[in-house]
C-alpha cells in the first residue's frame, strides 16, 4: 500500500513538473510574441537614434530623423514659425506708422485750435475716426491669420545648427594656436610655431574653403553611418510572425551592427591613429605618432598642402585623435642619403619619402599635447549607448528564441 501511493505522488510530481514546463513554455512564447511586436522595434528605433545623433555629431552636418513624417511635419511647422515672426513683424510696423499718424493728425489739431478753424477741426477728426477704423480692421486680420499658426510639435535637432568646438592649444614654447571643429572637418585654425632650425617665427593657418579631414572621426562617421543601412535595410523583418528565420535575423543583424559600432568606437575611443613602422620597412605610415599602416604620401603629405603659407618642408604639423581628444603634434625631420639608412647610431626611425627619391629623412624633434573635445565625447557615448541596447536585444532574443 505504501508503495502504490509512493508510486501515484511520484506520478503526479512528474505532472505537475510536465505542466510547470509547458506553462513556462507558454509564457515564454507570450513574452516573444511581445517582444517582436512591441519591444523589438521600439529599441530597433531606438538604437537608430542614438547612431544618427553620432552621425549628426561626427559628420557635422543635418541630423537625419527616422521618422520622415515627422521630419516633414516639424519642416511645416519650422515654415508656420517663420510666417508668425513675419507677421509679427508686419503688425509691429503698422503700429509704428499708426503712431507715427496720430502724432501727425496730433500736431495739426493743435494748430487747427489755435487758428480756431473748427470746421477743419471736426472734417480731420472725421478723418482720423476713418483711419482708425481701417487700422482696426488689419490689426483683426492680422491677429486672426497668426492665432492659427503653432501646433504643438516638439522641435528638436532637423533645425539645430552644425555643431562647432573651438580648441585652443599650447605646446611649451614651441607652438601655440587654435583651431574649429566641425564633425570630421577643422574649418579653421590658426598656428604659430618657434623650432630651433628656423630663426623666424613659422607661421601658418587653416581655411575654410580647404579643412583639415581628421580621417580617424571620419572613419567613425562612415561606420556608424553603415551601421544605420544594415538597421534600416532590416526594419521590414521586424512584423513579421514569430519563426526562428526573423528571430536568427534580426539577432544576426544585431551582431553585424554591434562589431560595426565596435570599430566605430575604436576610431575615437582610442589610439587608432598610424605609427611609423620600425625595422628595415621603407613604408612611411599615416601618422608620425601611431599605428595605422597607411602610406605617408596619400594622407600626411596631402594635409601638409592644406596650410597657408606652406610649411617647411622639414616640419610637420599634425592633428590626430586620441581617447576622444585632439592631439596636436609638430615634427621636425632630417634629411639624408638613402646610403646612411644602415648606418644610424643614434637609433632614430627612418623613412623614405616619395618626393626626395635617393633620400631618407628621420624624426629629429617631437612635440605635442592634446585639447579634451567635448562633441567627441558625446558621440561615443551616443555609440556606447547604441551598443549596449543592441547587446540587451540580442540576449533577449536569444534567450526566448528557444521557445519558437
């Protein structure tokens, strides 16, 4: 007897723990059902977002909305602005001249009274009640066409100015000088440096219509900018019925835009720029002070040509990013024949340059310091906070994808 209710309470264990799993089965596929409807593309949205603030920050140009019936209806209403502060405008001149009149009519009166010509007197005054209904009526009108101006819309970034930094620097005694940032561009600088080769003071400056790419934010801009395409180009997945095919998908999706948004915030987030190679390699790099394997001549001397008056051609200035700051740094080289590049006692690194064939020149001198930028630290964020929404989404997903 003991062993058949032994038997029934363990049969009804296994039951219970049966049904326990099928209700959390349930429950789970629910859930799903929520998530693809509701929560996917709110955060889908979301993320797209964060990306087109840092695109808007780092491209320094029109912040681009996801949403393009809302775009148009903030561009009406940005129009219904610019109507109300003309007729605002209109109305405050026709004050002015409705003052201007009366003071007119004013002085003639007195001097209509003083000549006691009352029958002048009461015809201008018959005037004056005209003119002042007429002026009436406009103001009617013109208070009427602007009560039916404004809806209530919130107005945000599509009519925000580019976002510009002005960056004020100093290096010792060497250099000092300022330049404005916009997005990947410097629009603008001005330089004044002192080195022990040149007596004189050299210097040199940035104009607008020639900025200075700082090709590390670029790179950003351009990575966040595919990151939004792969987002975008899989929005239509998002209605679809719960099957493992747009579940995989949009979890595939989110790990392609996670590793771009990765290399996105690698260009600014930390040393990304281009150092000399070491060793016999005659290849010159991007930079003078970094990593990134890029030949000298498609990109350092090509900024060289960028300064007005032209530098010397034994000094170089460079602006490169580091851990979302900019590194301002002025080189001086030295030249020598390509039969010395073995014979170098004092260790210095060694490049040959495309323009002095049968040459070779080295970093003789190196100063440099870096200025905090303060957009540069908002759009990482922007893409940190991008990141981290599509690594919740994905584990949310993977999490109940199970359950399909």
């Amino acid at each position: 007897m003991q062993r058949s209710t032994f038997y029934i309470d363990k049969q009804h264990d296994r039951v219970d723990e049966v049904e326990a799993l099928k209700l959390e089965e349930q429950t789970l596929q629910r859930e799903l059902q929520h998530l693809l409807a509701q929560e996917v593309p709110t955060q889908w949205r979301q993320i797209i977002y964060e990306l087109n603030k840092c695109c808007y920050l780092l491209g320094g140009g029109y912040f681009k909305t996801q949403d393009e019936d809302r775009n148009q209806q903030m561009w009406a209403f940005h129009q219904q602005q610019l109507n109300a502060q003309r007729a605002e405008s209109e109305k405050r001149e026709q004050e002015l001249k409705k003052q201007q009149k009366k003071e007119q009519r004013r002085r003639q009166v007195e001097e209509l009274r003083r000549k006691k010509s009352y029958d002048d007197l009461d015809g201008l005054d018959q005037d004056d009640s005209d003119d002042e209904d007429e002026e009436n009526i406009s103001e009617t009108a013109t208070s009427t066409s602007s009560s039916t101006i404004i809806p209530t819309i919130d107005i945000t970034s599509p009519f925000q100015s580019k976002p510009q930094e002005q960056v004020l620097f100093s290096i010792d005694k060497v250099a000092r000088g300022f330049i404005n940032i916009e997005g990947y561009r410097i629009i603008s600088g001005k330089v004044n440096m002192r080195v022990q080769k040149h007596k004189r003071v050299i210097e040199t400056r940035i104009e607008k219509n020639d900025p200075y790419l700082l090709h590390q934010v670029q790179r950003a801009h351009h990575f966040a900018e595919n990151a939004i395409d792969k987002l975008n180009k899989i929005t239509n997945t998002l209605g679809e019925n719960n099957s493992h095919n747009s579940v995989d998908t949009l979890i595939r999706a989110l790990e392609d835009v996670m590793a771009i948004i990765q290399r996105s915030r690698e260009q600014i987030g930390v040393d990304c720029g281009s150092t000399p190679l070491s060793g016999s390699s005659s290849t010159i790099t991007a930079s003078l002070s970094s990593t990134y394997n890029v030949p000298l001549n498609n990109i350092v001397l090509k900024l060289q040509q960028g300064f007005y008056p032209p530098l010397p051609t034994d000094v170089v200035l460079e602006y490169t990013v580091e851990e979302t700051r900019i590194k301002v740094s002025v080189y001086t080289l030295s030249f020598a024949s390509s039969k010395t590049l073995s014979d170098n006692p004092k260790g210095l690194r060694t490049f040959i340059l495309p323009s002095k064939p049968g040459e070779v020149c080295c970093i003789s001198e190196k100063f440099s310091t870096v200025c905090k930028v303060a957009f540069l630290s908002e759009a990482l964020k922007d893409m940190t906070e991008a990141f981290k929404r599509c690594v919740r989404l994905r584990d949310k997903l993977q999490l109940h994808r199970q359950y399909l």
